[in-house]
C-alpha cells in the first residue's frame, strides 16, 4: 500500500506550492532514501482503511480531505524478490491544515 498525499502549502505567502509528503526510509536496503508512505494491509482490514491507519501510525497524518485509490501494481518483476502487489492511493490535506509530522517525514516541493 502506498500513498501519494499532496498539499498546496505556504498559503500566507505570495508563492504557495505544491508539496508531496515523504518519509525516510529505516531498513536496508533502502535506508535513509525518501519514499511514499505505506505499508502492509492487515488481514482484517480493506485498503482504504490501510492506507488511512498507515498514514496515521506512521506520519501521524490524520486529516485528510480527500483520498481516493489510484492504480495497482501487479508486475510480476516489479521488485526484486517475494511478488509485491502495491496498491496507489492520492489523498489531499486542507491547505490551513499544519499536521505534526515525525522527525523522519517532510514535505518536499513538487
């Protein structure tokens, strides 16, 4: 599951921005890279309940005005490895919204 959540920030100023939110990665063998948020979905719960509880415990992003499934991913070679099916989701955050996020998350302009 992995999630691409924009928001137009930088509103009280003359130039506001696209930005796309991204948190570093803590395992090899990607560590330290930026990437989407995401993760696993549980056994017991539907996507769109994942990707909400993945961007809650692991950006502490909570609010969002919208959220919709994108594509999935299903190329057999697309990782190296055990086959991984990666389901897209586009979610937007309010732009007067200035959510709290962890050390290793940030927004980047797009």
């Amino acid at each position: 599951m992995l999630a691409v959540v924009f928001q137009v920030r930088g509103l009280d100023t003359r130039q506001p921005a696209l930005n796309v939110l991204l948190w570093q990665r803590a395992l090899d063998p990607e560590q330290g890279k930026w990437s989407l948020p995401g993760g696993r979905l549980d056994d017991d719960e539907d996507l769109t309940s994942s990707v909400r509880r993945q961007l809650a415990e692991k950006v502490d992003l909570r609010e969002l005005a919208h959220l919709e499934q994108l594509a999935v991913f299903s190329d057999p070679h697309r990782v190296p490895g055990v086959r991984t099916i990666a389901s897209t989701f586009l979610g937007l955050v309010p732009s007067p919204s200035t959510p709290t996020l962890p050390p290793d998350t940030r927004w980047h302009p797009v």
